[in-house]
C-alpha cells in the first residue's frame, strides 16, 4: 500500500477531525475510536465525503464497517482498492 495513501488520509483526518490531535499521536496504526473517530454517524459521513473529494473516489457507505473505521492504515486499505 502506498504511502502516499496513508499520508493524505492522515490528513484528510487531522484537518477534518482531529483537529485537537497532535500528528504525531496519530500513527497509521493507532486505533482511531480512542480518537472519536467512528462514534458519530455525521462526523463518519463527513469524513467518508471528505475522503470522497481527497481521492475521486465514490465511497459507498455500505461498505463502511467498523474495521474499515480502525485505523488509518484499514481506511487506506480500503481506498487503495478503490482506485
């Protein structure tokens, strides 16, 4: 998988999100609920559309599971079979 991948969805992550979180405490494979990523079914739709627009990609949110939410490196996963 690409770096580049985890990179922008880290991004996409601390400037979307995570705003509070130092990027350094966020690693590709650190549990992204401990952050509150996942909880909220709005803040999980915009982070979908928000990585909808980073990538090209359409995101079909049937597909979202729980462990797609994970971790950053579960999210790129995802988004590298997609394009």
């Amino acid at each position: 998988m690409s770096e580049d991948i985890q990179s922008r969805v880290k991004s996409v992550l601390l400037k979307n999100h995570l705003r509070e979180i130092n990027a350094d405490e966020l690693g590709y494979d650190s549990p992204l609920v401990e952050f509150g990523v996942g909880l909220d079914s709005i803040a999980t739709m915009e982070l979908l559309v928000a990585l909808e627009e980073e990538f090209k990609i359409p995101i079909d949110d049937q597909e979202i599971t729980p462990q797609v939410l994970e971790s950053i490196e579960s999210i790129s996963e995802y988004i590298a079979g997609k394009i």
